[in-house]
C-alpha cells in the first residue's frame, strides 16, 4: 500500500503498510524524484534523485544520490558531494566546485564553504 501525505509533495512513503520490513521492500520512491525529510514542513534532509549529468559552474557533473543535511534547505538545492552539510540559510557556493570533489563532505555556512574528502591526483607506477 503507497501512502502519499500530500496532493503535491511526496513527504515519505513505503512499499508496505506500517513499515514492515522484508525482501524488495523499501523507504523511498522509484521515480524521477527527490527524497526530502522534513519537520514543521521545512526540508531539513534531501537526498538527489537519480540525475545523470547536470550543469553545475558550466561542467557537467553526475550529482545522484548525493545528501544534503539543514536547517530549513531551498527545495532548489543542489547537495555538491555524496554528504553536504548547509548551515543556517546558506547557498553552496558553485564557482570553486571540481568533479573531485563529489566523493567527499562539503560544509557551506555563511557564505563560507568547506570541503574534506580525496582530492586530485593522479597514478603513479614504479
């Protein structure tokens, strides 16, 4: 049984009723959609639908199934890494974003951004 809570938005759902656990079932949804947790109709946690490449400081980057974590985040966020924690009403800054930073944490507060995971490099053989 699917669950919707609202006409227009789909807050949560589950693949069986009262969240019975079980083979092929699942929290989330199967379409082109975002998942977005929220309390006192605020988004506080959104995870990305499955995009492809999308423009993002005139690259294309693939930003599937990364995960934003806030406050009170913009139903126009975009999570720039696998885990992107925003405080306050901050915007991600785009400019300084590069395609290696998707498999890491970024943290955007105030204007400030910040990011920690693998950088750039490249293989060396001996």
């Amino acid at each position: 049984m699917l669950s919707i809570l609202s006409s227009k938005m789909i807050h949560a759902q589950s693949t069986s009723a009262n969240n019975i656990p079980g083979i092929g079932k699942y929290l989330g949804y199967d379409g082109a959609q975002d998942i977005d947790f929220r309390t006192s109709n605020a988004i506080r946690m959104r995870m990305r639908r499955t995009t492809g490449s999308q423009l993002v400081n005139n690259q294309l980057f693939d930003l599937s199934g990364n995960l934003a974590i806030g406050q009170n985040l913009s139903p126009s966020l975009l999570p720039l890494s696998r885990l992107h924690i925003i405080g306050g009403g901050s915007v991600p800054l785009v400019d300084g974003y590069r395609s290696w930073m998707a498999y890491g944490a970024a943290f955007s507060v105030d204007g400030l951004d910040m990011y920690v995971g693998p950088g750039k490099f490249s293989v060396c053989k001996i």
